[in-house]
C-alpha cells in the first residue's frame, strides 16, 4: 500500500499512498474555507462577548452541515478566579455602544463602535465624559505625567495600554485613554499610519476605558495641542465587566478502535474583527480539512482509520484549557495535535512566511516530519508551476473558474519551536501531546483593522487544507506495520537535524566568549542533547504505534555512529587550539556557572565540583494541577508569589539578556526548565538540555529558575 513517486505530479510520499493524496487534494477547496472566512471576518471575536459565541454558532452550523458527529458547544463559566487546570479563568465584557467625537477645535466622530469595534478598548468601562485631552506620551512611566494635570481629563498615549491604565486611570485618576499603541514591530512598522491597533485595557482593574486611534489621527491630535489649541474630546462608553462564559465548539469523526487514541485539530477562534488571518484562517482551514475527511471518509474514498478524529474551536489558550480541564478522559488519549494560527496570508501583502513549527526539545516527536514532508510535496509543485505553468493540480492553485485564489508559490519553511499560541498548552509537559503547528509570521497587518479577507490567498487556504488533512489522516491511520517505510524515512531526516547540530556545534566550539575547556564543552553538550532529542524522535514513533519496530535499533545505531564522527571532529578543534578566546574574556565570569554544570554533566557527578553540585543535583518534580506557566491572562508565578519576588527571577530579569545567549527572552527558557522537569532529571541536567535546545545559560539561573517554582508549588525537590 506504500508508494513513492518522483516528480512534482507524484504524490511522493512513503507512507500515504497517491491515490489518497490525490482524493484530498482534489476535494480540498479554498473558496470554501474563503466563504466561511467571509462570515466570520464580520464579527468582532473578543472571548466571552456575544459576537464571539455568533462565530462559534457559525463554526457549529457548518460542521454539522458538513456531517461531522458529536458536533456542540461547551460553556465554560469564568469569574476571574475559577481556575482550569493551572490557570485562573479571566472575565467577560458586555458592550451596548460607545463612541468618542472630538468636540474641540472641530466637531468630528472619532470612533464608533457600531460601525468599528476594534476602535474600543476591550475591557473598556461605561463613561460618559466630556473633557480635555493631555499628551502624556508613553504613558508608561511617573515621568511622562511630571507636571501635568490628568485628573478627569483624557490623556493620548502610545505606551502599552494596560500599564497606561494602571499609571493615568489607577493612580493619576484620568477618566480614559485614546491610544495610538503600535503594532507588533516588524520592518515594516511605521510605514503605514492608518493602521488601527487592537488593544486591551487589564480586565481585572475596575475602572477606565480606551478608544484606539491610527497614529495619523493621534498625530493631528498632538500637533493641535502642540500648537496650544485646546483639544476636548466626549467619551461615550456603555459596557460591563463582570462574571460570563466561554464557548468551545467541538465536532468529530469517530474512527474504528475506540482504543487507539485520537487526533486533535486545534486554532483559535477568538480576536479582533475582521481578524482575517488571525485567526479566521485557522478556524476556517482546519473547518475544511474536517469537511473533506468528513465527506472522503463518509462516501468511501477514504477508509475510516483507526484513531479518531477531533476538532475544536475555542479562545486561544483559555478555551483549551478549559476544554482539557473538563475532559481529563479525551486529554489522556490525544496522541497528536494540528495546530493552525494564521495560515492564509498572501506572502506579497502581508508579508508572510508560512512556518511548518517543531516541537520543543522536551516533546520530541516524528510527527513534525510527516507534516513537513507533505508541505515539501505542495511546495516543490508550486514551484514547478509558478515558473511554466505545468502541474496545476499539483501545485493545489485555487482559481478553477474565477476561483479567487493567486498562482503563487507556496513559500513555506520548517522552523524550530516557537511560543505564542494554544501549542504552547499541548506541548507542555504536564500535556504532552505533540502539535504539528502551523503558522504565518511576521504578518505586519496582526491585530489590526487591516488584517482583512484582502490579505488571504484562498490557493493558500486551499494547500493548508490538505496538508492539515493529510497529517491527521495519515496521523490517525498509522500503525507498526509502516515501520520499514516510514522508520528510514524519518531516520534519514534525523540524520540532517543531527549535521545541523554539528554545524551549530562547531561554531560553539570556536565560541571566542569562552575558554578553550568550556566552549569545547558546551559544543560536546550540544551534540549530546540533539542526538538524544533525534533518537527520542525515532523512538516516538514505536510509542505512538504501539510496536516494536525492528528498523528502530539500527536507526538509533546510525545516529549515534553520526554523532561520534562529529564528536571526533569537535576534539580535533579543540586540540588543535584554534579557539580564540582570551584570558580576560574567560574569567569575565558569566558563563562559568554553566561551563562547571556542562563539565559535570559530561564527567559525571562524582567529579562535579562543590559549588555547583549542591544545587545541580537537585531532582524536581511536578507538583500541582496540569498545564504551562504562562497563559494569554494569566501568570502563575506572578499570582502565587507577586511582582516584587518574580521581579527578582534572574531569568526573567531585564538584565537576563545579557546572561541568556543565543536567544533574547527567558520566557522561552523557563518554558522548557519546566518542561524538562520529569522527576528524573537533575537540575544540572536540566541545565545541559535547555542549553543545548536553546543556547548555554548558566546553572545559576537555572537553579534559581526553579527554586521560585518550588515557592509557587509548582515542583518539589526530591
Ligand atoms: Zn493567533
């Protein structure tokens, strides 16, 4: 049943054979998930607000139009203290109206919510005020307000919108913002200044509103009070913050073992109108995978597979949250998740890349590979296309009879993991389902007035509908007896990441910031954690296919093989002293914390040395409910131990940039310390595996890292 076929035309694929690539392909439609997106694009998606649970019945309607089973909705209650899993639950936000007119020197309607909802804050508290307005410029610190009057006025500030709240409403007593916030940087910020950001004012402070304006209208503004003409603005706001609910809408294709676990297929379906690409795209384009395996599967095209299928459309992170809380049963037999934010920009609009995202080092996983593989096939057709013509099929372009999509290439990458989205709660470790996640950035229109249905190519929308499709498929089919196929294919993948990784290692190993012992140290550390992290890959697919393949012994032979050249490799530069760095470089002292736990991992722990041993050995454990650290609204350290003591974490410290290399925020980190915690790990091992995902850091601010955890109960020590 197992094909491979060269050429763009073929399906090319080992383990999902032609005939079935082409059944999909075929049925996948663009200008279906275009249309959908169409609706959904009219509501303003704010979680908990009514016109979220109107898009949530649109997603309902279509999937039982598209004959999906056990299609509904959940209501999850949220006060800002019940807590799902580890996070505490936000508010919800009823709005009835607001508008804000300039009344001073002229008379014009800034903003209306009937017509513009992205234009009031969400959060935003009832008002009704007439008063001045004051350039406080950020807005963010004591200093912009010295010597300025804000008390009952109006101030105009582009900091970020909460901290502006908490310094001009909270404290100074003004009674609301206008706002002209930036947009997520990118190097096209700035450009242009009719952009209106999406802005949150923190829902758990009582009072204040915002009314968002384009740096254009904030411009005219400053220069009118620049020039001493008094500004007065009105402020109409009627709304409430308060207790509510989230909806989560799921559907599913049942498979034939109730016993084989399941397939998740997840996005978010709250923000921003018209929130096109994010994430209307993602709702709409896992929506299409599930009509197309709903209906290949329903008229036999497509054999029913083992493992089921599951689709679910909720607030980002808060909605997956809540939804595994309520069901510990469904979350203990997920076996791998498709995740979709933002994946139907046109490149040459929004300037976006589509990434094909790993999972991190602490959930390896040859599930990316498939998916990856499947984006290869589309990608290398397209190309074909775009240069003569041919292979139209192949190249999935969505303009069969004035289609709307383009024939543009299928501009498409793998990249290593990256925060920011529901992923973040299935690859945590307390979770631990893998997520095949998919995602467009940069994306210069984000969480703005302009990130409209314009910027969507329905061709792409059409390619991602199947390549969501065929993962899950092939996902929710796989078996042991694929294992002489797929195990060599994934192997020979390994075996790339792994000479990527010598090629990482050997610039450590020449790294001039370090001695000689500890820049060859860290790059055997290195190579250690990513054939450790390529074998755990292989070995992932026997898990998940509950076999004992007999191609998986000598796949993790020739790894190892691999890395021991590299490692000969790495000695003989450290032999020949090629190694720049200078004495004074070496004792600068930052880094020696990490070099000793790198030298006692590689050693043993008989030989580490005192001062880092104590620490280093420590075993945490997770200790608490399930679930990641961080979330869209909340934070549990800052809950459980207050902004003066997580203000005095090393690694989330202002300064920590300075002492975390190779990436700039230890956000990313204490993910992955977390992550790596397994009861086994010591915390110098632990040390070793995020540096060699991430780039050394110390065991310093590792340790300490850990030790505000075990404040917040989140791990105890052994
Ligand atoms: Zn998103």
């Amino acid at each position: 049943m197992l094909f491979t076929i060269p050429g763009p035309a073929g399906a090319q694929h080992a383990f999902l054979p032609e005939a079935q690539w082409i059944a999909l392909r075929s049925e996948a439609s663009g200008t279906a998930a275009y249309e959908n997106l169409r609706a959904l694009t009219r509501l303003h998606r704010v979680p908990a607000t009514a016109e979220f649970d109107q898009a949530a019945a649109l997603i309902l309607d279509r999937a039982r139009e598209y004959g999906l089973q056990d299609a509904h909705a959940e209501q999850y209650p949220i006060d800002g203290s019940i807590h799902y899993g580890l996070m505490r639950s936000h508010v919800a936000w009823t709005v009835e109206g607001a508008r804000l007119w300039q009344i001073e020197p002229q008379h014009t309607l800034l903003a209306d919510w009937s017509s513009d909802p992205i234009r009031l804050a969400d959060y935003s508290h009832s008002a009704d005020v007439e008063a001045p307005l004051v350039d406080v410029g950020a807005g963010t610190s004591a200093n912009d307000y010295a010597g300025k009057e804000v008390r009952g006025r109006m101030v105009l500030a582009d900091g970020v919108l909460s901290t502006v709240q908490r310094l001009a409403v909270m404290k100074y007593g003004a009674a609301g913002i206008i706002s002209d916030m930036p947009n997520q940087t990118t190097a096209w910020s700035g450009l242009d200044t009719s952009i209106v950001r999406w802005g949150h004012l923190d829902g758990s402070l009582p009072k204040g509103f915002a009314f968002m304006v384009s740096r254009a209208t904030a411009a005219g503004l400053r220069a009118q009070l620049r020039s001493g003409t008094p500004v007065v603005l009105g402020a109409h706001v009627k709304a409430e913050v308060g207790p509510g609910h989230w909806t989560v809408v799921t559907a599913t294709i049942p498979g034939t073992d109730a016993g084989a676990g399941e397939i998740v297929y997840s996005c978010h379906l709250d923000h921003q109108r018209p929130g096109a690409n994010d994430n209307g795209s993602g709702c709409v384009t896992i929506l299409e995978s599930a009509r197309m395996l709903s209906r290949l599967i329903g008229n036999g095209s497509l054999a029913r597979p083992r493992r089921g299928l599951r689709f679910i459309w909720g607030p980002e992170v808060e909605g997956t949250m809540a939804y595994l809380s309520a069901h510990p049963d469904i979350r203990r037999v997920m076996r791998a998740d498709v995740h979709m934010d933002m994946v139907g920009g046109d490149p040459f609009k929004n300037k976006s890349v589509l990434h094909v995202t790993e999972t991190p080092w602490s959930l390896p996983t040859f599930i990316t590979d498939i998916g990856a593989s499947f984006a290869e096939t589309i990608r290398d057709a397209a190309t074909v296309y775009t240069e003569d013509g041919s292979h139209e099929e192949a190249a999935v372009v969505e303009s069969r009879g004035g289609a709307p999509g383009t024939r543009n290439a299928f501009i498409v990458d793998v990249t290593p993991y990256a925060e920011g989205s529901d992923h973040d709660d299935y690859d945590s470790s307390t979770i631990a389902v893998p997520s095949l996640y998919l995602r467009d950035w940069p994306d210069i229109y984000i969480h703005t007035d302009h990130d409209t249905l314009e910027q969507i190519d329905a061709t792409k929308l059409r390619r991602v509908a199947l390549l969501g499709a065929a993962s899950g498929y092939t996902f929710a089919g796989l078996d042991g007896s694929q294992s002489s196929v797929i195990l060599p294919f994934l192997t020979a993948r390994a075996e790339q990441r792994l000479a990527k990784g010598f090629q990482r290692a050997q610039l450590l190993a020449l790294d001039a910031d370090r001695t000689q012992e500890q820049a060859s140290s860290e790059a055997h550390n290195l190579m250690r954690q990513t054939l450790r992290r390529e074998q755990a890959a292989l070995r992932s697919f026997a898990a998940f296919t509950q076999s004992d393949p007999p191609e998986l012994a000598p796949a993790l032979a020739a790894l190892a093989t691999q890395a021991a050249t590299f490692n000969g490799w790495l000695d003989a530069i450290a032999k020949r002293g090629v190694h720049l760095a200078s004495s004074a470089d070496a004792s600068s002292g930052a880094h020696d914390a990490s070099a000793a736990a790198a030298q006692g991992s590689a050693r043993g722990f008989a030989q580490r040395s005192a001062a880092a041993g104590h620490a280093g050995m420590r075993i945490p454990r997770r200790i608490a409910e399930f679930g990641p650290l961080t979330f869209q609204n909340d934070d549990v350290l800052l809950d459980r131990l207050g902004p003066e003591r997580v203000g005095k974490i090393k690694l989330l410290s202002g300064d920590s940039s300075r002492l975390v290399n190779a990436q700039e925020s230890g956000a990313i980190y204490a993910y992955e310390i977390v992550n790596f915690v397994d009861g086994k790990r010591s915390v110098a091992e632990i040390r070793d595996a995020v540096s060699g995902e991430l780039g050394p850091v110390s065991l310093d601010l590792v340790s300490d890292y850990l030790q505000a955890c075990e404040e917040a109960k989140i791990i105890a020590f052994r």
